[in-house]
C-alpha cells in the first residue's frame, strides 16, 4: 500500500533527518552540514554529509544519498511503505489501517502464524541447549571453541533425542498439527505419524535480513545421516532467496560481503571478528542468492571449502557473480580446508591478510584451468593460451577486456600482439567481443568531456540554487526548467521552480517522486555537487553568471541541433538566443 502524499510528506517534515541519522551514524556539525562516517561503505575519513537544510544526506565517497526515507529503505532494507510506518510511529502519526481482500489477509495470517511457530522452536531449543537434555550439543560448541556470547547471537540450540518433545511444546502454545506441520519442524508419515522433524541435533536458527527466524539447520550428534538435515521449503523459507547470517553481515559496514560453505564457517568468522560472512543454505549458491547481495554490496569474496568440492563450487559461484553484475575475489584458505579451521590454526589477523591478497576471480578461473595443461609441451600451452583468449572474449566491455588482455599478457609472458591478435580472431569468429583497436599514439582513447562538462554546470547550477534558494528571483528569466538537456535533471527542475516560483522550497520532497533507488541517488547527487570555495563576492558573482550562461549556451545549442521542422525546438532556440545576449550584458549581483 502507498499512502496519500500528503501524509507522506507530514511524516517526512516531522522527522527531521539529522536527529533520524544520529540514531544510526555519529555526526559532527561542520558549517552548515554534519558529517560522519559512512553507514553504506567502509571508510576512515568522514565523507558522509547529512543537511538539514535540504533534508537530505550524501556520501561523497560512494555516492549514497536521498532523504530520510531512503535512509531508513537502504539501511534497514525496508520497502517504502515499511519505512514510511518506521517513522511515522516514530514522530506519532497516525497511519490509515491497510485493508487487504480476504485472500490477502488469509495468506499474511497463515505467515505470520508460521513465523510464531518457528520463533517459539528457536526459543524450545536454546532453552533444550542449556538445560541437561542439551548437555551433549553443549559440550560440542564448546569442543569447536565457540564462547557463551557467540551461541547467543546466533541462537544456537539443540532438539533433544525424543522425537516429540517439540510437538508436545507446541501443542501447549495452542498450535495445530497442520500449521507445525506446515511450518517444516515436524514431519509425518504412516509408521510414526506426526513427530519431530529434528532430534539429537544442535540446531541453528536460520533468519531472514530482518532476523526473523523462518527455518533451521540441524547438525547430528554421532556418525547417523544426513550429517546436516535442513528444514524444508515453506511459505516463510526459500533457500534460494536467503543467506545464512546475512541478517548480521548486512549491517556490517564493509565494502564486501564473505561467502563460505557452511554455518559453522560463518559462526567462526563472526567470533573473530569478520561480522561481514555469510553462507548459502545447503544448497549450490543462486542468482536470487546473488541478487539478494547485490543490495548491500558490489564485491563478494569466496572463502569456499579449498579441497575439488570447494574449487568447483567458486567457480560456479564466480559466474553467479558474475552475472548479477557483482565483482568477486578469492581467499586462498591453503593449508586448511575452510574458515572455520583456518581461524583456530592461523587466527583471525592472518586471514586479514589472507583478505587483503584475495586473488582476481577472473585469474583464479585461469590459474585452476591452467592445472589441465603442461605448459612445458609447446602444444598444450599453445592450446592453454587458445582457452585463455576465449575467457577473454567474455568481457563485453572494450575497456575491461584491454585491461585483462595487458595483465593476462604480463603474467603469462605471452607477446601482447600475439595474444590480441588470438582474441581478435576469437571475438570475430563467434561474435562475443568486438576486436580491440589500439589508438595510433599507443594511448588509451580520452573521454569524451564536452558532454560531461554539459552535465556538470547543470548540476553544479542546481546544487547552488538548493544551498541558496534566495537566488532563485534574480535567475528566474534567465533560466527555465527546459534549458537542462539532461532528462532527470529537467525535471528535477520542473519541480524545484515550481516551487520556489510559489515561495516553496522542499528538495527533500523531491526526492520521494522518484520511485527508482537509482534515480534518488542521482537527484541526491544533484543536490550536492560541490561548489569551488569563492572567498569575495565578486569572485562568486563572476561564478554564477559563468554557469548560468554556459547552461544556457549550451541549451541553445542543444535545441539549435534539434530545430528543423519543431517549432517548439525553434521557438526555444530564438528565447535562448534573446536570453544569451541580454546574460553577456548583464551583471547578477548577491547583495540582498
């Protein structure tokens, strides 16, 4: 449900966004802004600034921003509506009741009696852990050294030997043998009926990003199987659309995300110190898997089992990535099998290191193929270079694929031009990449700035007018909402003197017209270009009217492109021209 933008708009005025951040981020006050470090990216240095003027916040280090609804969306990972009740039980506003069909209201009770049922089993298991039922699950978390404070956090529980304690506990709840059933903690059949779907197992609780517990995972005490025995898919509980721990890991406040194997792999690392692992569900990693990353951060590092299963499994998850457009490395766990191992024989500051060396995904994918070759026999390493030209052809990207074919070449010691020329004829014959064309200078081809010194006087403009709406009046007949060429920009405009023309100035309500999280980020970006420091009035003076009048050249220009036959095009190009040399005469001045 979306609520009337009126009461979305008192919601947001009466949560100021400053006092909202400080709950999450210490900020400082520095002139008219406060800064503080960014919640979104890990960063030493303050580049995080929230105005309470505009109502807004930006990163300048990776590009966050919006107003206090994206906020609470990008940190909580909350969907609009979920935001917009966060804050307004914050500020006391009263929300309309959501009125659902009987359908809706059906499926959404069946859910949540279903996430009552788990959160009741997590709770009977952590309770069973520390009792004398539990002593022997107990005995073997702490054999694999994990502290009281660490089994706490994750929950961790254990399903005494009796298969229907559990059920016995449930049915005292007043729930049915359906819903328990449905819930994936018991199971049926004709010999046993109705019984405990876990037992003599240490369990851990499985939790969604908003730590709700939706399944679990049981490991068996003694030699029977399976080992591990995972709840089944239910209403709550999609494997492929969860990570374990990530409901930690996502608040972490890396820039990556650590993708093991296993549960006991995650535990060991966040006892350590790495808060930032987290693991798939039993299952081979998936694209929703990947998706579902792809929220938080844009660079995951494998830290998968380092024996055949292991190596198969990131590269396999190397694609995924790969796919969902995030970047992925690889932490060579050598000599021991996993993170979990390797934190009790090395610890954690080696594993930092371990992190910081992490290997290319792209070069670990090179180096585990370059194993089926000798490269000693002239023709298997001639047929090695062959495979590495078409891994090269995969990257679409002109630039990227350069990038890879100068260090493949380097580390491999093949001649550059021999290995373009194979990667050429690659790309020709099966049409993945177009061949690479060098520059006659051997220098890489410059960016092409004029468009983007368009964009940033238009940007810049914007940004000068939202820190100082008082300028507006003065401008106002110079520059009009069409002459921003950039589509979003234009209608950031349209709104913003639509506004300020009524003696209205809100960006921050700007912000919340735009559903697309990438677009908020843009106008947000919009708002917060920095200005050069200008110390005398007269230097800032000369600055304003330079940018006005290169928006409006350059707006002349666009529309005098465009003419021909459209007469709005024409129309705008005689304006722009009236209006370009009456702003050569004119002299714009800050005073009051």
């Amino acid at each position: 449900m979306y609520y009337p933008d009126e009461l979305v708009e008192e919601v947001r005025m009466k949560n100021d966004i400053v006092d909202v951040i400080s709950g999450y981020v210490r900020l400082q006050k520095k002139g008219a802004n406060h800064f503080g470090l960014c919640p979104f990216h890990n960063e030493k240095s303050p580049s995080f600034s929230v105005s309470g003027g505009k109502q807004m916040y930006y990163c300048f280090g990776c590009g966050a921003g919006g107003n206090v609804f994206t906020f609470i969306m990008e940190y909580e990972n909350y969907s609009f509506p979920e935001a917009v009740k966060l804050l307004a039980d914050r500020a006391g506003v009263d929300l309309p009741e959501i009125e659902y069909s009987d359908e809706v209201k059906k499926k959404e009770g069946k859910k949540a009696k279903l996430l009552e049922i788990n959160k009741e089993a997590a709770k009977y298991f952590y309770y069973q852990l520390r009792s004398g039922r539990g002593e022997r699950g107990y005995r073997y978390l702490l054999e694999r050294q994990l502290d009281e404070e660490t089994m706490k956090k994750f929950g961790l529980g254990f399903a005494s030997v009796s298969s229907n304690d559990l059920i016995q506990y449930l049915h005292s709840k007043g729930y049915a043998d359906d819903l328990i059933l449905e819930a994936g903690v018991a199971s049926f059949d004709e010999k046993s009926g109705l019984h405990d779907k876990f037992w003599n197992r240490v369990m851990f609780p499985i939790q969604d990003i908003n730590h709700r517990v939706i399944g679990f995972g049981g490991r068996v005490m003694g030699d029977a199987k399976p080992k591990y025995l995972n709840s089944p898919e239910t209403v709550i509980f999609d494997k492929s659309r969860n990570l374990y721990g990530l409901n930690f890991a996502r608040t972490s406040r890396q820039n990556h995300i650590i993708l093991c194997e296993g549960y006991m792999d995650v535990i060991a690392m966040h006892q350590s110190g790495f808060t930032q692992a987290s693991a798939s569900l039993g299952t081979a990693f998936t694209i929703g898997q990947a998706n579902l990353l792809k929220r938080y951060v844009k660079e995951v590092l494998l830290a998968y089992d380092s024996d055949g299963a292991g190596t198969n499994a990131a590269l396999r998850a190397i694609g995924i990535l790969k796919e969902a457009g995030i970047s992925g490395r690889v932490i060579n766990m050598e000599p021991y099998k996993d993170p979990d191992e390797f934190m009790k024989n090395l610890g954690a500051e080696e594993f930092r290191k371990r992190i910081e060396k992490a290997e290319n995904s792209f070069f670990f994918e090179l180096r585990m193929m370059e194993r089926e070759y000798d490269l000693k026999d002239p023709e298997s390493k001639t047929r090695f270079h062959r495979e590495i030209a078409k891994k090269l052809c995969g990257f679409p990207e002109e630039v990227e694929r350069e990038n890879y074919l100068e260090a493949v070449a380097e580390k491999y010691r093949i001649g550059f031009e021999n290995l373009r020329k194979l990667v050429a004829a690659y790309a020709a014959q099966t049409g993945l990449a177009r061949p690479i064309t060098r520059p006659l200078s051997g220098l890489a081809e410059r960016k092409n700035t004029p468009e983007e010194n368009r964009k940033k006087a238009q940007r810049l403009l914007i940004t000068w007018i939202t820190d100082e709406p008082e300028i507006y009046p003065k401008i106002a007949k110079y520059i009009a909402a069409e002459d921003f060429t950039e589509e979003l920009y234009r209608k950031v405009a349209d709104k913003l003197f639509a506004g300020l023309s009524k003696g209205e100035f809100n960006p921050a309500a700007l912000i919340s017209m735009f559903s697309d999280e990438e677009e908020q980020r843009q106008v947000a970006a919009l708002f917060n270009t920095k200005l050069e420091e200008l110390q005398t009035k007269q230097e800032r003076e000369k600055a304003l009217h330079d940018i006005i009048y290169t928006v409006k050249r350059n707006s002349y220009e666009y529309y005098s492109g465009r003419m021909g036959a459209d007469v709005e095009a024409l129309n705008q190009v005689i304006a722009g021209k009236k209006a370009l040399e009456e702003l050569s005469k004119t002299h714009i001045s800050l005073d009051e």
